[in-house]
C-alpha cells in the first residue's frame, strides 16, 4: 500500500489531483492506474490527469489540472494569479503562462508565453504554482487600468502580501527589458503614501491617500487605545483628539461575533472619549468629498486645524 498513501498525499497537495505521469513516478503502472478508476478511486479531469473521487470540486481545482496537464511547464498567472492572491475575485477562467519559446494548447485555457519568466518569479500558494505577487501585479499592468493596478497594488502592501521594496526590486530586474506593464507598477508604487506599509488593508492606504491629498494632516495607522482593560486597534486615528477612524469591509464585520464584538468595542471606545467615524468602500469610491468634509469638520471643531485648512 506504500504507493497508494504516496499517491493519496500527493493528491492532497494538488487540490486532489494527480498526474499520470506522477503516478508511474509512484510506481503505479498503467494498468493499476486504468483499475483505480475502474473501481472508482481516481476518475479523469484533462488529459493525462485523474481526479481523487471524493475531493471538492472548485475553480482551483480546475487551474491545477490544466498546469498539470502534460507538456511543457505552466504556472498560473495573470487573472488566474490576481484571484489566487485575492486581488481580483471576479474571474472564473483559467490563465497560465508558460517560458517562451515553448509554446502549449490547453483546451478552454488562455496560455501566455513569456522570455523573462524565471523561476524565482514563481511560487507556490494553495498548493498551486504561480507568478508571485510582484510578477503577477506587473502582468496586471497588461490588462488593467492605471487607476485598478493602482488599487491591488495598494491592497497587495496593506495586506502585507509584498512590499513597496519588493515591487521596485522586480521592476529594476525587468524594466530594462521594456516590459510592458512595468510603467503602470512604476506609477502604482509612487503613488502609495509614505505610510502605506503600516495600514492593515488596500482600503486604508486609499483612506490615507484621500487624507493627504486634501491637506488634511498624516493621521497615526494602527494605533492602539487602552478602553475599559481592553486593547483595541484602530485603523487610523489622530490621538490629540481622540477621533479614530475605521474602514469597514463586509468579510471582517458580518456573524454574530462580529455583530457583538463591533458594538461592545465601539463603546468601549466611546467610554473612553473616542469618537468613531466609520466608513465603507462605497463612502471612498462614490462620496469621497464628503467623506473628507466630515474628518475635517471634527478637526476644525477640536481645534487641531484652522478652519480653512
């Protein structure tokens, strides 16, 4: 049985898949491959690739199979690596580039082929092979608008994904080649605040940006109050004032956990003379003015900017 658990862990490390060719590395011949599926064990998902019965069916799934899929060597990239990195969730196609001058068709996959696609750019996460987080951002560059490279740069730093100093290694390393999509990163990485690398989210350095750019001062990021014995963290806050402000995304604020957890620290907050202002991704995108009118009005009222300012 040893190289049946073999297979079954491997399988387990892939999102339950197995390649054929994996197999006969096992020691499972062919005929003991065709008697797994036979007796339904593994079932085919492409070409050269088998399926542990029972696994869960899902988009990734589905990306692993076409990198495993015989021939030359694919990684996932482009949308495919935005989505696995959680910078770009609405994509439900496949995208792998593969080393240029190699060239691979893959049914119901967009290949890319690349001559600067190096082993160091790629990495595996979720058990799936694919272009770092710098690589993929600069491929993002390929597809997207200045202004949306912009923001998965910004959510990439605030989420502790990569870092500002990493994405400008990377550019200096392909820029020379002209590589397209490289002027968009440029131009993402230069507009990130000073104190980007400290914001817990993409949201909050686009907070802080808004702030900044209407002259508003720089407001401290993650900043922890002491209130009632408990510690809290704030997204941004301006402590001479004790006005603290948080962004609110949908994932970290829904349940009944987080419903009470929300309610006993705002007031806790509130106990210890904080003010709350609590904004959305729909208050930075479609209301940003006032937005910025409201922080500023409470700045005026506490005399910590002349009005005017």
């Amino acid at each position: 049985m040893g190289n049946l658990d073999d297979m079954v862990r491997l399988a387990g490390t892939q999102t339950g898949l197995i390649a054929t060719g994996q197999l006969r590395e096992l020691g499972i011949s062919k005929g003991r491959q065709h008697g797994l599926v036979s007796i339904g064990v593994l079932e085919p998902m492409r070409r050269g690739v088998l399926r542990w019965v029972g696994s869960p069916r899902c988009w990734a799934q589905d990306l692993m199979a076409a990198i495993l899929t015989p021939g030359e060597r694919v990684v996932a990239s482009h949308r495919s690596a935005l989505r696995l990195w959680g910078l770009r969730t609405r994509f439900d196609g496949l995208e792998v580039t593969v080393r240029y001058p190699a060239n691979r068709h893959i049914e119901g996959v967009k290949v890319h082929r690349s001559v600067d696609l190096e082993a160091r750019d790629v990495i595996l996460h979720r058990g799936i092979p694919v272009t770092n987080v710098a690589r993929t951002l600069c491929d993002a560059g390929l597809i997207f608008p200045s202004h949306e490279v912009a923001r998965m740069v910004d959510h990439a730093v605030g989420s502790g994904l990569t870092t500002p100093r990493d994405l400008l290694a990377f550019r200096e390393r392909v820029g020379e080649h002209g590589r397209n999509g490289v002027v968009k990163l440029d131009e993402a990485v230069e507009y990130l605040p000073e104190g980007a690398t400290v914001a817990d989210s993409g949201p909050e350095i686009g907070l802080l940006r808004l702030l900044l750019r209407a002259g508003l001062p720089e407001p401290e990021l993650q900043y922890w109050v002491r209130a009632n014995g408990r510690d809290y963290r704030l997204d941004l806050a301006y402590p001479e004032c004790r006005l603290g402000l948080e962004y609110d995304g949908m994932a970290a604020h829904t349940g009944a956990d987080a419903f009470v957890s929300d309610r006993r620290r705002q007031n806790d907050l509130l106990d210890a003379g904080w003010v709350l202002r609590r904004y959305t991704a729909r208050d930075l995108r479609d209301r940003p003015e006032a937005t910025v009118a409201g922080i500023r009005r409470h700045l005026v009222n506490a005399g910590v900017i002349a009005q005017g300012n």
